[in-house]
C-alpha cells in the first residue's frame, strides 16, 4: 500500500502506540490501520520491518521510498514532515535538542515506559511467565540486574519531568517545553496516564491484570513525583486528546 500506515497493538492499550497515533490524530492525517498482536510472533511484520514491535509508521511516497519508523524521535519527526502546519516540534534549536532528550527519557530505551515495563515483568515473576511474554520481556532487555534498577531510574526520570514542569510554570508557560504544545506532552499524558496510578477506565480502559501491575503504589515514586505531574497530565488529556481513547 502507499500513503500514511500505522501498526499499533491492538486489545491492549499500549503507550507507545497510543502516542504515535495521537500525533498524526492532532495532526488530522488519515492512516490506514495495522494490527500487532502483544507477545505474538507477528511473522508478517517481521518479514516486513525487520522487528515485530509496535509501533510502526510507515509511509511511502513513491514505489522506490518508504519511510519506517519505530521509534517515538523517528515518529515525531515523520509526522512533523508530513503535517508542519500543527507542529509539534519547537522551531528554536535548543528547545528541539531539550524536547528530543526529554522524550528520549520517556519513551526511549531506558526511559520510563522501558523501566515501567521491566518492573511490572519482574513483579509478576519472569520464570512464572508464558513463554510468549518470557520472550518479550527478553526482546526488552529484561535481567534481574536491570529490573533491579528500573525503580531507581524511573524516580529519577519523574523527578526530572516534576522539576521541568516547575520550571516552565515558573515562567509562565503551560508546557514542557517552550510556550506551546509539543509531541512532548502527548507523549507524556499517555504514559504517565497508563504506566503509573492510571487513569481510571473511563478514560482510558485497561484490561485488569494491565492495570493492577501499573496500579500498585511505589514509595520511590510517590516520593519523586508532585502533583504537577498529574495536573498537567489530566491537562493535556482533557484539552488534546480524545477523552476515551479506542485501541
Ligand atoms: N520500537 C520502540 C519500542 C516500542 C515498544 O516498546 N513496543 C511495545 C509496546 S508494549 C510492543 O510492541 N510490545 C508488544 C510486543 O513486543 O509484542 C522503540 O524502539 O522505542
């Protein structure tokens, strides 16, 4: 097929692929939508992107270019590309670099959905689970060594987002960087809203063994959050993104 392509997982409500669709959303580019089935061999996604994750952008421009991003920085700059007249990526130089590194630490490797994701693995007990979700945790770099330190990075990374948000409230401005809505924001009203104290099923259903992983309280992490966290969360998610997010 040509033109604009998403492969987001379906019947779970996965940060990653929520967030990327919501940029081409707020964008109001139509895509045509593809399934990854969680935990799944996705054998033809396989054949076709070399990886069986989601999400995938793709988008072909002609029969010799087609474009295919996974990850959110390669995302963010394809929906930019294709939509600027909403942009979601500041125009001054050091506000793009702060951007990039803050979504880094979000929703790249090592990032908070990543250690999010290695601490629910190892709270439900990596040797108790399926092999189909063994595999995956393994796909994500899962070692008890890591795990071991994902609480630690995870306070550390929303304590990062707290301060930010304190800054620029200082300053006067209602985002987490510079004085409009980025990608940022999307992306972070979204994983914050799922992968700890989500929000409830009115806004965003999740299937219950999903929810009480991501539910349980965490000492650590309520210590290094304050409540800008999650007023800026309900913020966006009220003003920018659709109050119940289908998957
Ligand atoms: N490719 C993305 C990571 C995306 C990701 O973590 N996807 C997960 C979201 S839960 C996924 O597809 N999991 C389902 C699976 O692996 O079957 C990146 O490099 O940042």
């Amino acid at each position: 097929m040509s033109g604009l392509r998403i492969v987001a997982c379906v019947n779970t409500p996965s940060p990653w692929s929520l967030a990327a669709r919501a940029l081409f959303d707020y964008k109001q580019l139509p895509y045509q939508l593809g399934e990854q089935i969680i935990a799944d061999e996705n054998r033809d996604l396989k054949a076709w992107t070399g990886q069986n994750s989601a999400p995938v952008v793709a988008y072909r421009s002609s029969s010799y270019q087609e474009k295919i991003a996974t990850t959110a920085e390669a995302i963010t700059l394809l929906a930019e590309r294709l939509e600027p007249r909403r942009p979601l990526i500041p125009s001054d130089p050091q506000q793009r670099a702060w951007m990039f590194g803050l979504l880094q630490a979000l929703a790249g490797e090592d990032g908070f959905g990543w250690n999010r994701r290695l601490m629910s693995l190892s709270m439900a007990g990596v040797d108790k689970l399926p092999d189909n979700i063994r595999s995956m945790a393994l796909k994500y770099d899962y070692s008890d060594s890591l795990a071991a330190v994902a609480e630690q990075r995870v306070a550390e990374i929303l304590q990062l987002f707290s301060q930010t948000l304190e800054q620029q409230q200082a300053r006067g401005s209602d985002f987490l960087v510079g004085d409009a809505l980025t990608a940022l924001d999307l992306y972070f009203a979204i994983f914050i809203g799922i992968m700890y104290r989500p929000l409830s099923d009115k806004y965003l259903p999740i299937p219950s063994a999903m929810r009480a992983g991501y539910e349980l309280p965490s000492e650590l992490l309520d210590a290094a959050i304050q409540p800008n966290i999650y007023t800026h969360r309900d913020r966006i998610f009220q003003q920018f993104l659709t109050p119940f997010m289908a998957y």
